[in-house]
C-alpha cells in the first residue's frame, strides 16, 4: 500500500520536469528590436541604427560621456591662415658686401643648431677685382711713401727744436698722423673681413652657406626664429570682423583626434588696412612650447570669436563624426548600453570644441571620448 502510493506521487514529479517551461504573457523574454543583456553577448549594431555596447566593451574602448549643457557661446569664424615670423623674435643674417665667406669659431651653423644673441655664425672677406685691387695697392703704396718723407720731416724739426716755430712741429706731427691713419685704413680695406653674428637668440631655421662661398651684398645666409614665438596671419573677407574680434585660437592640425594636441590661445595684433587676395589680413601673436610642432610658412586654422553670442550646446570636437550621409552626427547614451546616433547642426566654437546649434537636447549624454570608434561597430 505505502509502494503503490509513493509511485503515484512521483509520476506527476517526473512529467513536470519533463515538460518545458512557458513564462506566462507579459513576462517572456522575447524582447523583439531591444538591446540584449545576456552575459556574453558582443558589441553589435542593432536594426534601428543605434549600436548596443556591454560595459566591458566600453571600459575597453575607453568611452566617456557629458551632459549636454544650454549656453550662451560666442559666434566664432574659420579663416584660414600661415604661421609667419615674428620680425621682434626672429631675424635674418645678410652680408653688407660681397665676397668670399669662411666659417666662424664653431663652423658654419646648419638647420636646427641653436645659437646665442651676437654669436660669431661667419666672415665674409672682402673680393675686388683686379683692377680695383690694383689701384688700392697703388693708393696704399702712395700713403706709405709719404708717410715715411713726413717721419723724416717731423724728426728733422724735433732736432732744430730750439729754432724752429713750435706750430711747424705741431702741423707736421699732424700731417704725420694723418697719413698714417689713410695707410692704415688703405691696409685694412685690402685685408678687410664682415664678421656675421646672430641678431637674435633662436633655432637656425634655414641655412644656405657653404665655406668658400662667393657670397653677394643682401645676400640672405641664415634665418633664425625664436620656436615660443611666431604670428599667424588669417585672411578675413569680412572686414568688419576686425573690429569685432573677441578672441582667437589656433587648431591644431589633429586637435580632434584623441590624444591630440590642445588649441593655444592667440593675441590679436591688428588688422591691415590694405586687402590682399581680397580680404584683410588679421595678425595675431603666439606664444608657447606647443609651437615647436610648427614651421614657418606652414598653413593652419584660426578659429576667430567675436563679441555676440548665440544659444547653442558646446562640446568636444571629438565627440562629432560623419555618418554615411556625410552628415555631422553625434552618439547619445540612451541605455547603459546602448548609443543612438543624432545629426546635428554645429558651428565652430573654439580649437577644441564646438557648438552644437540643433538636434541635441540640454541633459543628454553625449559621447565625448571614443565616438569614432562607436560608429565603426557593425
């Protein structure tokens, strides 16, 4: 009796568990066009366009995210510009006259060797031609010849000096010293040698002397450039915006790469008043280590702000990218693990970030740091 009840209470045991489980309506698991959260799951981009990214994938990539915030930013202006040398920081090194060049104390100074203010860089000797030559060597033969009559002269007095008028003595020590000074200066131009010396303490930023060079009169030897000083000249073809600039900053060429280089700050010189190539030209100073990744003559962006201002959301240059439209687009945490693409419309508002004028609302998320490599997920 007590078997045959023990098997009827397993039996109901044994099809329960043999049966699968069904979770009732409302509570399955069949979450259609959501993100996945079971363990192990990968980053995938999902079918409306967002991407789905588990938190160990964002820990690795290194993302980061801000609150947008509403403001009001300054309207800004892209020109394009050239770094340029500052004439107060930099110098050139031009012979006054032409001739044969020779290295100075240390040898001739090559592209990059810093020098110091009046350092000996060269000589330059003097070369005539023969003609002119000749006739200097017949000038200085003349001086001599009469210098050596007046020494005779001036002795001849000195022994009659009890005889003769004191101001005879005084005239002929005078003819005396004159000659001697035409001699020697008659000498000294035959023999004579320019000594060229650094105007200015600096970095040897472009050389073109060779020793035994014939070298002619302006002849431009050595540029030198201080490389913590420097202008940049921007192109305005406003020319009102000279007398409305609030600030500036020079871009960095991969200012909005991670990593990247920060935007320097610039200090507006002035305006010209003569337009070239049509538009005005706006000279600002530049100060800093962060110019020595910059070449004279080399070709960047200032981003200019002016006095007005305008609503808008500021964010990281980072944080921006293109989608496949080509359009501006940011990433937007609308899960802990999923980001949303958003197009935007931004304006330019400093070297290291920018306004965001329409598309994102204020207390958003947006991805800062890593957004480029969001978009890359497939």
């Amino acid at each position: 009796m007590i078997r045959r009840l023990a098997l009827l209470l397993a039996i109901p045991l044994a099809l329960q568990l043999s049966t699968p489980a069904f979770a009732d309506p409302g509570h399955d698991h069949d979450h259609a066009g959501e993100a996945p959260a079971a363990a192990g799951d990968g980053p995938r981009r999902l079918a409306d366009g967002s991407v789905f990214l588990p938190k160990p994938t964002q820990r690795m990539m290194g993302l980061r995210t801000i609150v947008a915030a509403e403001a009001e930013l300054p309207q800004a202006v892209e020109l394009a510009a050239t770094v340029t040398l500052d004439p107060n920081a930099g110098g050139r090194v031009q012979p006054t006259q032409g001739g044969r060049l020779e290295a100075g104390p240390r040898g001739l100074p090559g592209v990059g060797q810093k020098v110091a203010k009046g350092e000996v860089l060269a000589h330059v000797v003097t070369s005539a031609a023969a003609l002119e030559r000749a006739g200097q060597q017949a000038q200085l033969a003349e001086a001599r010849s009469a210098l050596a009559l007046a020494d005779k002269r001036l002795a001849r007095l000195q022994e009659l000096a009890d005889t003769v008028p004191r101001r005879d003595l005084e005239a002929a020590a005078s003819e005396r010293d004159s000659l001697a000074a035409r001699a020697s200066s008659l000498a000294a131009g035959l023999s004579a040698r320019e000594t060229l010396v650094a105007p200015v303490a600096g970095v040897i930023a472009s050389a073109a002397a060779v020793s035994g060079q014939v070298v002619a009169a302006g002849e431009t030897l050595f540029e030198i450039v201080d490389p913590a000083r420097m202008q940049v000249e921007a192109l305005a073809f406003d020319a009102a915006l000279a007398a409305d600039v609030g600030s500036a900053t020079l871009v960095p060429p991969r200012a909005s790469a991670p990593g990247g280089s920060a935007a320097l700050p610039l200090h507006f010189i002035g305006a010209g008043r003569i337009l070239r190539e049509q538009a005005l030209p706006l000279v600002f100073r530049a100060e800093g280590n962060g110019l020595a990744a910059y070449a004279i003559g080399q070709p960047v962006k200032v981003v200019v702000q002016t006095r007005s201002t305008r609503r808008g959301v500021a964010v990281p240059s980072a944080a921006l990218s293109r989608n496949a439209a080509n359009q501006t687009m940011v990433w937007i945490k609308q899960a802990p693990e999923r980001f949303e693409p958003r197009v935007v419309a931004v304006a330019p508002l400093d070297g290291a970030r920018s306004a965001v004028l329409s598309g994102l609302a204020a207390g958003e998320r947006v991805v800062s740091e890593g957004a480029a490599l969001v978009g890359q997920v497939r």
